[in-house]
C-alpha cells in the first residue's frame, strides 16, 4: 500500500506492506535507524514511538495503523541541532550504557513530561522500558533534571 | 520479524456493514478472518513466525468501532477499539467502575495500555487477561455482529475453553456495555506477578460486594484469571458470602470454598500449589478487607 504518514514533522508517503511493523518502516523505508529492535513481542519499550504524541511498541504496529498519523522518534526531538533537554539530561547524568534501550527510555520519558497526568510517577511512566545495563537510578536522575531544567528554562512543551 | 508479509493479506473496511459482509464470505476459507485492533496480543505471534497466515481484519476506519465510550445513565459501553487508556483517563470510571482503572494500571505498561483494546483482551481468550476479570465482576454483556444480525452475550457465558470462545468466525465484538455497581459497593482488583507491571499474571483477581445497613451481603461478584483453561466467575466463594455478615467464620469458609471455583495448573509463570494458596489469599482479603 501507499502509506501517508507524518513522520518528525514532515510529510512522508512510503511502499510498503500494510502489516509491516512501523519499527521496519522507520527504520528501512524512512532510513532513521535511531529506533532500536530489542525483544520485538512488545516487552522491552526499545522500539518505543510517539504516535500522535503517545508513546507505543513500534514492534506491535501494523504500517497501515499509523496511516494519516504524526509519529516522533528520537531524531524527531533534536530542534535545530541542539539537543531536546531530556537527551541532555541523559547525557548529563550518565542515563545510558550500551545505548540500546536509550531512545525509547527518552521517549518515553519525554512523553511523561509533557503529560504528568499519565503516569503516577517516573516509575510508571518507565515500566515498560527494560535497560540490562544501567539500572535505573540514573535513569531516573536523567529525567528528574531534565524536568527540572525544563522548568527553569520553561520549555517542557518543545517539541 | 520471522513472518512472511506475503501471506498475509490485510483488508480496512471503512463501514461496519463492508466489515462483516466480508467476514461472512472470508470466514470458511483456508486461514480464515482474523480481526485486528490494537495489536498488541496477534503481533507477539506474528513477530515471531508463529501466527498462521490468514487475512488481517483491520477495524481502525471503522467510525462506529472507533467512537469514545459512552456513558447513558448507569451504563458504560465501551466500543471495540476502545484502549485500556482510554478507561484510565476519564475520570468517571475511576469514581464509579474503578476495577476498569485498576485493571487498566497494571496490564503490560503504558505503550500497551495506549494500543490493546478491551475488546481485543476479549476475543484472545487467554485466561491470563487483566482487563477481563474486571469487566467480569461488574457482570459485563459482550454485543457481536455479524450478517445475521446482532446479539448479546454475558461475558460469563463468552468463553468455552481454554483461547476458545462463543464468537463464530464471522462475527466481531462490536461493543461491552458495563453496569455500575450500587452506591456503597466495595470494589476489589489485585493482580499477582512477577513484578508490577509487564507482567503477565500468575493470579488475578477482581470482585464487588454489596452490603445492606445491617452488614449482610447482598451480592457479591468475584472473578479469578490464570487459575482455570477459562477466567472464572468463583461461584462457591460467593454462594458462601451472600446473606451472610463478614466475620471470621464466614471468610475461612470462603476461602475454603475457591477450591470449587478453580482448576490451576503448573505452566512457565507459576505452579498449581502457588496458585491455589494465591487464590485462597485473595479471597480472604476480598472477603475482610474490600478495597481496590
């Protein structure tokens, strides 16, 4: 099928199967490989997208699901070059090792800090994201600073 | 990804009558029809290589499949591609059917809870689903459709065995229509498994009790998954505390009387010992403390 989807802000028309995973489409049609495959059964949040802001299991999306719809991925959040304050806040305080599970944690973090009513806490917000190498304490420090940065610098809304 | 896309076709109705006229032609031949909402269960095997080909029923541009709940009177329906999310954000279910947010909360993690659909933990039929004890304690009625008409199922009566179901293979779960409990009823939801969430459970539970102003029960609900081929209404446990005040003679027999209701077996997630003393537990707290 054609498929039309918003893909970081811009337009993208691509071929492919409608049952295509939108992790295989984002990664082969569209050429952003920064969305990783962990498990690929929807338990490790590796793959994590936003589709229409929302984080998801790209693994578990059928390309023909995503059709007229805005999807963000980790290349999505870098504005002008500049790092989103969340990647900062990882890098800052250390919220990565092997770098895997990185950019699903990031959006999944990012998502929460837009939307603090989804989750009760960093906890929840991050259930779904599995990291084998860090723990999650730096993790958590990653996203405690970027919120509170966000704050000071009141940019928690940036795309 | 071990599937071949080749052999899968995918058809996306744009009208419910288009969906079930072919899911009326399609439904006999090899493979079958096989409807696809959140996809959050059907992928798993799909990613896997483990799902046999079969053409994919995608009911996303299906406006009446798609509509948000609605609320008429004391009656929630929630219509097939409504998310477990969905539950959790409107802040009237929390109030008057928490066991659907609690359910909500602890089913996979929030990239599930934003795709999988009630429906869809439905029509897998894995006695393992979170949301379905939920919708089984407030006594929930399943609608499906199909080209000979529409009818109504009570979700007790929906599952005939172990992933096996009443819903023939031309018909689709089109809505749950889900009735709140009288005013000071006590509501109930634990899910036991290896860690709060992401998790699948190894018991789960979720029940409603009613008392009148003297303390006697006057109905009771309490539904158990992942201890029988099918999720369980436990029958005996509730024969037991209906008509009768809560003390501690009445919750010992109670609990005593789950193992009626249940038929656990060892698997990977647990064993038959475990889950039959969870189960036994469950009903005690159910019994003493109602509380979600």
């Amino acid at each position: 099928m054609k498929l039309e989807l918003e893909v970081n802000g811009r337009a993208a028309l691509v071929e492919t199967h409608p049952a295509k995973r939108l992790l295989d489409v984002l990664r082969e049609e569209c050429g952003l490989t920064g969305t990783k495959e962990g498990c690929g059964e929807g338990e490790c949040g590796a793959c994590t997208v936003l589709l229409d802001g929302q984080p998801v299991m790209s693994c578990l999306v059928p390309a023909c699901q995503a059709e007229g719809r805005r999807v963000t991925t980790i290349e999505g959040l870098t504005l002008n070059g500049e790092l989103h304050p969340m990647q900062q806040a990882f890098a800052t305080e250390g919220g990565a090792q092997c770098g895997i599970c990185t950019p699903g944690m990031i959006l999944a973090a990012v998502a929460w800090a837009r939307d603090r009513s989804s989750a009760a806490d960093v906890g929840e917000a991050l259930a779904g994201n599995l990291c084998r190498c860090t723990g999650y304490t730096r993790i958590f420090s990653a996203v405690a600073a970027a919120l509170d940065r966000s704050r000071v610098a009141g940019e928690g809304e940036r795309q | 990804m071990r599937s071949h896309l080749a052999d899968f076709e995918v058809v996306r109705p744009t009208s419910l009558e288009e969906a079930l006229a072919f899911a009326s032609t399609q439904a006999r031949k090899p493979g079958g029809v096989t409807p696809l909402a959140g996809a959050t269960d059907l992928f798993v095997p799909f990613n896997a290589g483990q799902l046999a080909p079969t053409t994919l029923l995608d009911l996303h541009r299906i406006p009446e499949l798609t509509q948000a709940p609605r609320w008429d009177g004391d009656l929630y329906r929630l219509h097939a591609l409504n998310t477990f999310t969905d539950c959790r954000r409107d802040s009237l279910v929390g109030e008057r059917l928490p066991l659907l947010v609690a359910a909500a909360r602890e089913l996979g993690a929030l990239q599930i809870q934003n795709r999988a659909t009630w429906a869809g933990n439905i029509a897998n039929a894995s006695p393992a689903a979170d949301g379905v004890p939920a919708l089984l304690a407030y006594e929930a009625c399943v609608e499906l459709a199909s080209v000979r008409g529409r009818r109504r199922v009570p979700l007790e009566a929906y599952f005939t065995g172990y992933k096996q179901s009443v819903r023939a293979a031309d018909e689709l779960i089109v809505a749950i229509d889900v009735k709140v409990p009288g005013p000071g009823a006590r509501h109930f939801f634990r899910k036991v498994g290896t860690r709060r969430m992401q998790a699948i459970s190894k018991v789960v539970a979720a029940g409603v009790l009613e008392r009148d102003a003297a303390g006697v029960v006057t109905r009771a609900t309490l539904a158990l998954g992942s201890v029988a081929p099918v999720t369980v209404r436990a029958r005996h446990v509730e024969a037991v505390l209906v008509g009768r005040r809560i003390d501690d003679a009445t919750v010992e027999e109670a609990a005593r009387a789950v193992h009626e209701d249940i038929a656990p077996i060892d698997d990977i997630r647990s064993t038959r010992v475990y889950r039959s003393r969870i189960a036994e537990r469950l009903v005690r707290v159910f019994a003493a403390t109602v509380t979600v």
